[in-house]
C-alpha cells in the first residue's frame, strides 16, 4: 500500500511539469519535421514529452533549484531531446548514402563546424 502511495506521489510532481514539455515538444516537432518518418516524429515526440517533466523534477529535487528553472528546464528539455534525435538519424541517413567509415563523416562535420564557427580559419 505504502508503494503505491510514493508511486503517486511520483507521478504527481510530474504532473507539475508536463504542460511545460508540451510545449517543447511542440516546438521540437515543429523544428525538425523533415528528417523523421510520421512514425519516428511520433516515437521521438512521445519520448521527449517524458523527458521533460523527469529532467525538470531532477533540476528541483536533486540538484536542489527553483521551481522557475525546473519549469524552464521542463520546457526546453524536449526540444534538445528531439534534436539530439534528429542528429543521430541524420547521422545515420548520412552514413547509408555515404561510403566512406564513420570516423571520416564525422571528421569533416567537424571540420566543416569548425569552419563556420571560425571564419578566419582556412
């Protein structure tokens, strides 16, 4: 019975922080419609608004922060959760149409990153 009790009082600080995700999540489909499948924007979108109100309970519970910031971090959570999703099947997409090794495309990513975060490097 006692179980079931703290069960709930799981879910109900959750609760607290699920509309905030929803608007990540939101915002995280809609940045990133074109590299997922319907099927995978559903998956990563069901997964990021999970994400959401654990990593804002995480920032108020455990690392002991305002209610404000676990509210922010609840919000923005999904999105960085969607893109690192969106990477990793860019990532992937880019490794099928691409016959070099992994290490390669990865590489001249970097490279490339580089390049545009530092102009003056050629």
């Amino acid at each position: 019975m006692n179980d079931r009790r703290d069960l709930w009082a799981i879910v109900e600080s959750l609760l607290i922080f699920a509309p905030f995700s929803l608007v990540g999540a939101f915002f995280g489909d809609a940045i990133r419609k074109d590299v997922l499948t319907p099927r995978q924007r559903a998956a990563a979108s069901l997964f990021s608004w999970i994400m959401g109100p654990v990593l804002g309970l995480v920032t108020v519970t455990d690392l002991g922060w305002s209610l404000v910031t676990g509210f922010a971090v609840a919000a923005a959570a999904p999105t960085v959760t969607y893109d690192v999703i969106a990477l990793v099947k860019a990532f992937l997409r880019q490794m099928q149409d691409d016959p070099r090794s992994w290490i390669a495309i990865v590489r001249d990513t970097l490279v490339a990153a580089l390049s545009a975060l530092l102009p003056w490097r050629k």
